[in-house]
C-alpha cells in the first residue's frame, strides 16, 4: 500500500469523522432539548453505541454503496478523492448553515458525479441508486409514520397518568431510544465509508478477487465516526432539537424509537438511507401529535429544500473536482 493510497483512505476516514460531527444532531438533538442529558453526556452516549454498531448490523449497506451505486471496476483513486472532496465540502457547508442534510446522498452524489465526468451514464449502476433514491423520499415518511403511531400507543397507554411520572419514566427510556437510534445511526452511515475504501482497495487490486469489507476498514470507520460525533455539530442540534418542534421526554422517546425502527429496517434491505432525513420525519410525525400547529412546517420546507439540493450539489463539486484532479495531477 503506497503513501498515495494511505492518504486517501485518511480522506475517507475524515470525511466520516464530518459525518459523525455533521449528523450528531441526529443522534442527541431530542436528548439534548428535552435536557435528559446535558450536551457533553449526550455526544458521550451516542459516540460510543456508533461505535459498537458494528457488533449489531451486517454489512449490507456497505456493499451496496461499494458495489451498487458505481460500476467497480471504473473507479480509480481521481474519483474516490472526488467523491469525498464533493461529499466533505456538502457536508461542511450545511453545516455552517445550520440545515441537516443527508451525508449519506451528499456521498452518493459526489459518486455519481465524479464517475459521470470520467465514463459518463454507462457507469452508473442504476437499480441501486433508484432504491437509495426512493428511500430518500421513503426515509421521512416512514420516521414520521412510525413516530406517529408510537406516540398515539404511548399517549393512550398513559393517557390517566399523571405528568409528572409520564416525564419521569420517558426520561429514563429516553436513554434506551437514544442508545437504538445512535446503533441505528453508526450502523447506516459508517458503512458508506466502508464501502468507499473497500472499492478503492477492490480497484487496486488489494482485497483478492472478491468484493469484501476488511475488518480494519469496519473498525476504522465506526471509530472515526464516534469521534466526530463527541465532537457535535451544535448549529444544526439547535434547529432539529429546537426549530423544528418543542418535544417533551415521551415525544423524544417516540421520535427516537420510531427513527431506529426506520433506519434497522433500511439496513437489513442494504439500503444507505439519510439518518438525518429519518429522524426530521419522526420529529415531525410526533410533534404533530399535539397539534397540527405544534410542527413549524416552514423550518421543513427549508429542510426540504436542503435535501433535495444534495445529491445535485455534491455531484457538481465531486464533478468539477474531478476534472481539476485528473488535469492537476
């Protein structure tokens, strides 16, 4: 393994520590703002159920990304530096804005558009990408359904309760639901990265004839994304804790369980589904609970609009960065 191939995995690895700091939010933005825990003992939690996801989920998703959304065998290291420069800058830009993206499609799409630029549509492998793309639209709607029906379940299961021990018993389920939805979190988005350094190191001829995830790459990545996500990205834990609905406890309770339901769904089906997108939706479904008017629908449209922007921006950079690589170097 040569010095150039070892720095591109080092991309690829801080591209996954972005996606733990960028998508933190998505693990303890609930448990934060219904101040179950404080915002150190939260990053703590969530950091260490990512990394031991991969104890829990096969790699399914990991081969598909690695092998479902690229044809293999065109890729080299000018479109896997592409695919992460386009992904990274994505990610580092919603960030800043405070809108929680998906780096699961900002990935996808710097890939898409790095191997357009070399090979053109013959490259892409497109019963993956119309499944990875359907769950982008599937992801919320399910999140927001699940999180809806659990909290109608819990709401009539303790309708006659008295408030004060209905918040003193989600307080402490709240744990629970955060630890299900940072496995689910660190299960989903680690494996895209794995599946990324396993095609580069397919295409080197590294890895034998077989496609298969090193267990090195599994532990690098999950450890990679634990660290970013001790590290929070605080804007964005700020619009989904707080702009998007006021939760109680129970309502944190319900938005994560129902989340975590979604994203284990997705992973056995191999699916790199959006955390981000999952858990906006069953935020949404829960808040809604209340009242219709409880949900600030306008915070959804410019996180809507976020989304769909994210595969054709990163595809552009990844594309443009491509071009400038292969002219550069």
């Amino acid at each position: 393994m040569d010095i150039g191939l070892i720095l591109i995995i080092g991309l690829a690895l801080a591209f996954d520590f972005i996606n733990g700091f960028h998508d933190s939010a998505n693990s303890i933005a609930t448990v934060v703002s219904t101040r179950v825990l404080t915002p150190k003992q939260a990053v703590v939690w969530a950091a260490f159920f990512n990394f031991i996801a991969f104890l829990v989920f096969e790699l399914h998703v990991a081969n598909t990304v690695g092998k479902g959304i690229v044809d293999p065998t065109i890729v080299d290291r000018s479109i896997i530096v592409a695919t992460l420069l386009g992904a990274s800058i994505w990610d580092l830009l919603t960030w800043y804005w405070g809108l929680p993206t998906s780096s699961s499609h900002a990935l996808m799409g710097g890939f898409i558009g790095a191997a357009l630029v070399k090979v053109g549509t013959s490259a892409l492998v497109w019963k993956g990408i119309i499944k990875t793309v359907s769950f982008m639209f599937l992801a919320p709607v399910l999140g927001l359904v699940m999180g809806l029906l659990l909290g109608v379940a819990v709401y009539r299961l303790f309708q006659k309760a008295a408030p004060s021990k209905v918040d003193g018993i989600f307080r402490k389920g709240q744990l629970f639901s955060a630890a299900l939805y940072s496995l689910g979190h660190g299960g989903n988005d680690a494996q895209k990265t794995m599946g990324i350094i396993t095609v580069l190191l397919f295409s080197a001829g590294l890895i034998g004839p077989t496609f298969h995830v090193p267990l090195w790459v599994v532990l690098s990545c999950h450890a990679a994304m634990g660290l970013g996500t001790l590290f929070g990205g605080w804007r964005i834990v700020k619009t989904m804790g707080q702009k998007v609905a006021k939760l109680r406890p129970v309502d944190g309770f319900c938005a994560e369980t129902g989340g975590a339901m979604t994203l284990y769904f997705a992973s056995a089906l191999g699916v790199p589904v959006s955390t981000t997108h999952t858990i906006t939706g069953a935020i949404m479904g829960v808040g809604s609970l209340r009242r219709f008017t409880a949900v600030r629908w306008g915070v959804g449209g410019e996180i809507l609009f976020a989304w769909l922007m994210t595969i054709p921006a990163s595809a552009a950079i990844a594309a443009v960065s491509y071009w400038l690589a292969v002219r550069l170097f």
